[in-house]
C-alpha cells in the first residue's frame, strides 16, 4: 500500500454525535466525541482521498486538508450525507447517531413548574440503512456497531440489513473501548462471515486498519 494509495478517491465520513433538541439550550446526545471518524477522515486524507467529513458537534477542529460540514441534528446529517453519498467511492459511518428525537422543539426555553414533565421522542432516520438501500457495487461501505450485549449477533444483523461490505464492532463494556478513548479494541465482520479481532489499538491506528481493507475491496471493484 503505498502512501497516495486512495488517490482519485472520493471518500465520505461520518463522526461524533447528534444533538436532539427539545428547546434552545436543552437536547438529547450520547458521549460520542467523533475521534475515531475524524482519525478515518484525516488517514484517508493523507493516503491523497478527496473527504467529506460531516461531523455532529464535537471539541475537535477542522482537520486541514478536506471538507468538513458541521452539522447538529439527525435530520441534518442525513440531507447531507444524501447529498453526498452518490459520488463517493468510500462511505463510513462513524457516527453515533440519536435514534430518537423530540417530536416537537419548544421554540422557548421550557419553564419548569410543579408537575413532571413528558417528552415524546420519534424515530430519526437510519442514515447508514438509506445509503445501504441505493448502494452500488463499484461503492464500498462500512458501518459501526456498537454494544453492550450480544456482539457478534447484533453487528451480523447490521452488517445483512444495512447491506454493508463490512461492519466495525465495539464492545462498549471493555475497558480501553469506545466512547471517548484514544483506543478501541475492535473486531471487523464481513459479508463471507469472517471475524477478524483486532488488539486494542489507537484509534489512528484502528482507521489505518479499516482504510487497509476498504483498499483491498476496491482493488476487487475496480477489475470487476
Ligand atoms: O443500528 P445501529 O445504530 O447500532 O447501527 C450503527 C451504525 O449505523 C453506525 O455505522 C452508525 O453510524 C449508523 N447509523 C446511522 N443512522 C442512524 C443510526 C445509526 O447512520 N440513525
């Protein structure tokens, strides 16, 4: 693999969390804090991709050289990632996106009173399903999964109904995994039913690992 080795390559990432708001100052997040896809996006960079890294809010800057769209919301990484998703040769989805969302936004601030408060949330759209769902086979995807029971079932489901090439796992009760670490200690599934383990790893190195593989499938694309 040699360092310009996604050259020509239209690379799309998603990372970091999305906010779902109630009210202007008050939504509903997970501790996501979008490292391991902005460790993809910056690698793919450097192996010479063209990324679009869309990101929900996150501490981490902008990495030079590739195009970042911040957004906040579900619904507003979805448009963009729709927008985007048809010229990339290489989609991963890193994102940890809110499943649910408050039916309605209150355009003030919520004023607390005596009596409890309910909130209905509705489902967001399953981004990574609607790309699956138009994917093409000269495209390359790759999804996350991350859980608390069940690994290697839960991540085979994802990886069959959001027809996927292959499927990141993460097991959130690890210590030195997921949310917030510099490490992630992970195991790729792909579509032939293998299981790969991987050390616990920076996450740099982690999207090192991926990007290898995302190479290795469109050296098969590209000469079919
Ligand atoms: O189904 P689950 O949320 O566990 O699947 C995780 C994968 O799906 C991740 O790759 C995540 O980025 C993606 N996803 C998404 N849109 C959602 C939920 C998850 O793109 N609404």
């Amino acid at each position: 693999l040699t360092p310009k080795s996604l050259q020509g390559k239209r690379v799309l990432v998603t990372a970091g969390p999305t906010w779902e708001p109630f009210d202007p100052v008050r939504f509903i997040t997970n501790p996501s804090s979008g490292k391991m896809g902005f460790a993809l996006a910056v690698e793919a960079s450097r192996r010479g991709a063209h990324v679009d890294l869309v990101t929900g809010p996150t501490n981490l800057l902008d990495p030079p050289f590739l195009s970042t769209h911040r957004v906040k919301t579900a619904l507003e990484m979805d448009r963009v990632v729709r927008d985007l998703a048809a010229t990339a040769d290489v989609i991963v989805m890193s994102a940890a996106v809110s499943d649910y969302r408050p039916e309605e936004t209150a355009p003030q601030k919520v004023k607390k009173s005596d009596r409890d408060l309910t909130i209905r949330l509705i489902r967001t759209p399953d981004i990574l399903a609607g790309v699956g769902a138009v994917k093409r086979a000269d495209q390359v995807l790759v999804g996350f999964a991350a859980e608390t029971e069940n690994l290697i079932e839960n991540a085979t489901e994802k990886l069959r109904k959001k027809n996927l090439d292959f499927i990141v796992a993460n097991d959130l009760t690890r210590p030195g995994s997921g949310f917030r670490c510099d490490t992630n200690q992970v195991k790729i599934l792909d579509r032939g039913g293998q299981v790969d383990t991987l050390p616990c790893l920076t996450k740099n190195e982690v999207a090192r690992r991926i990007l290898d593989r995302v190479e290795t499938l469109l050296q098969k694309v590209d000469h079919e």
